[in-house]
C-alpha cells in the first residue's frame, strides 16, 4: 500500500481481477501476439500484441484466469492451468526485487 512516487511516469492499467488501478510496471502482463501465442510476463517486457494486466498477487492470478476474465480481456480461450502457471512463477521472480 505505498502511494505512488510522484517522479514515476508510468501509464496506469487496471488489473482484470480486481479492477485496482496500478502503474503499468506494478502488474503482471498477459500477451496475445500477431501469431496468436499467449505470452505471460513480467512488467519490464513488452511483448507485441493485446495485453490484459494482473496484480503480482496469486489472489488476482487465480480469480483472472480461473474466473474467464482473463479470457474475456483477451476475447481468447486459455490454457487455464499453463499460463496460472506462469503467472505464478513470475510472482516469486518479482517479490524478489519488491
Ligand atoms: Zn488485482
């Protein structure tokens, strides 16, 4: 719960789960590129393509991807468990450094 620094400049998306407001870099990013893989990453990758954004917490992770928001942000079926996964490897990459 820090507030933001008021010298980052950061576009602000909204996580798909919980529909919290956060600097784009304080989220998960799930990708759909031109050749139609579903890439999940971290908030310093910049996969081309539609992206939906989640919270770095497994709460959000499990409500996006197992309630379908995920799916309907990315208007896309989903390898649920796979990119769950995913998602959830990349949470214990980025807390690290929190
Ligand atoms: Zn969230």
């Amino acid at each position: 719960m820090r507030p933001p620094l008021a010298t980052r400049i950061s576009p602000v998306r909204s996580c798909v789960a919980c529909r919290t407001r956060r600097p784009r870099d304080e989220l998960l990013r799930v990708a759909v590129t031109p050749d139609g893989a579903v890439v999940a990453e971290g908030p310093r990758a910049r996969a081309p393509g539609r992206g939906a954004y989640v919270c770095k917490v497994s709460a959000c992770v499990h409500e996006a991807v197992e309630t379908g928001a995920l799916s309907r942000a990315l208007n896309r079926e989903l390898d649920r468990p796979k990119l769950r996964a995913e998602l959830e490897g990349l949470i214990d990459v980025t807390e690290e450094n929190d």
